[in-house]
C-alpha cells in the first residue's frame, strides 16, 4: 500500500508523528509560540517577559511572541512567561536538547512539542535555607506581605498563621477560592540560618509545588535582606541561588 502512495505522490504520515497544536496566525514562526485559541488575556506571561510577549492588535487580546529569545537571560524570561501561563498556552516547539532537558526538569513537559534524547524528570525544590539579616518576626510579615501583595493570583490567602516570634511560625497558603495549597513551614535555629520547607496540602499537584518553590525564589532574590541562598529537592541534591545544581562533596 505504502509503494502505491508513493508512486501517487502520497508521503505516509510516520507512526510516531504525533498532531501538533495549531499556532497562533502572527506566531507562525520561532520555536516559542503561542496556541490558537488558547489565550484569556491574563496578560501574566507578557508581565514576565515584556520585551518578548505581545497582545494582538489585529485579533483583540490574544498574546503572541514578537520576538524569539537569543540571550541566556531572554531565554529565562521565556520560560518563566510559560510557567505563569494558567492556560499552558505558551510552547517550545524546538529540538534544542538543553532546552528539552530544562523544560522537562521544570515541569513543563506537556508544553513541548518534541521529546528529548534523554531522560529527564521535573525537579521539585522543597526546602530552601538562607541567612536573614533582620528580624525573624521582620521576615515572618515581609514573607506574608510579599506572597498578599503579587499581582499574579486573583484569590490569594493566607491561613492558619501561627508563630512563636522567636524561631517559628507557619502558614497556609492558597491561590484559588475554595481549594487547597501550599503549606510554609520556617524555624530559625541557633546558628541564625534560616529553614523554610513546604509541602502540599491534599489534593494539590506536584507541579504546584515545584512552581511555587520557584516563584517563592523569586520573591528571595529581590530581598536584600536575604542571603547564602540554598536549596533542596525531593531527592536531597542542592542549588545555589541560581539555581544552579551544586554535587554534593
């Protein structure tokens, strides 16, 4: 049958050639791209990377990348831009192994549409340590205004906050009405380090947890207050404030 295609013409599809999403008309172009169809103006992703996310001026609201990262640093702005779209609307539709590697390590597996050469699993950061230089009360109220105040959830909260004023307090917080979240957990111990870990309240996907971990660093590296930055996945291995894996000696 195959011959007879062939001599018409007619290339058969590969087996393993999955459908890949529609894109966006003005998006048609570049290895990140937005999906037809599967925008709700939220306007998060284009807040993350402003310089290369835009919203349609010919189809009202829709976003699309206008422009295709080149450096190290737009590359973080792009896949930032994806990990805050609450719609997965944002893909990688490249081949770059490292790109693969980091998008699948960082939960975003769903959203591309090639797989990688090897195999990678999403690296979930859970524990964090670091040094205050004010207050543990002062961090406490800093760390609670911060996660209340972003412009990313609609139904942000905090429950069941409960602290010590010493060297404890601890805090669930949620970011959709009615649902459950993340619970934050910090202790100060005597060497003045702090220790935050967090965990999933039931029902909650893994991912959560992943993006949370990442957006509370985000909330870390902008404090001037805090440094030594260090952090722990599930699997114990560690990262400097980069993020960057550090092998244990």
């Amino acid at each position: 049958m195959n011959f007879f295609k062939k001599l018409l013409g007619i290339e058969p599809a590969p087996i393993d050639c999955p459908k890949l999403p529609e894109r966006y008309p003005e998006n048609a172009q570049g290895d990140f791209y937005v999906e037809n169809q599967v925008c709700i103006t939220c306007g998060a992703p284009e807040a993350e990377a402003p310089d290369l996310i835009d919203h349609s001026k010919i189809e009202y609201g829709h976003c699309y990348f206008k422009k295709q990262p080149q450096t190290p640093d737009e590359l973080n702005r792009a896949i930032n831009a994806m990990q805050v779209s609450c719609i997965a609307g944002l893909r990688y539709g490249g081949k770059d192994e490292e790109i693969l590697k980091r998008l699948y390590e960082e939960g975003l597996a769903d959203e591309c549409d090639h797989k990688p050469a090897g195999k990678y699993k999403m690296i979930v950061r859970n524990k964090v340590q670091f040094h205050y230089t004010r207050s543990f009360r002062e961090f406490a109220d800093e760390l609670t205004f911060s996660l209340l105040a972003t412009k990313d959830f609609a139904n942000k909260q905090i429950f069941d906050f409960n602290t010590n004023d010493i060297n404890y307090f601890r805090f669930v917080y949620r970011w959709t009405n009615g649902l459950t979240g993340i619970i934050i957990e910090c202790t100060l111990d005597d060497n003045d380090l702090f220790k935050i870990k967090l965990r999933t309240e039931k029902d909650v996907y893994l991912v959560s947890l992943r993006n949370f971990s990442s957006y509370l660093h985000t909330i870390f590296i902008k404090n001037t207050s805090i440094k030594d930055i260090l952090w722990f996945d599930l699997d114990g291995n560690t990262y400097d404030k980069d993020q960057n894996y550090l092998p244990l000696k």
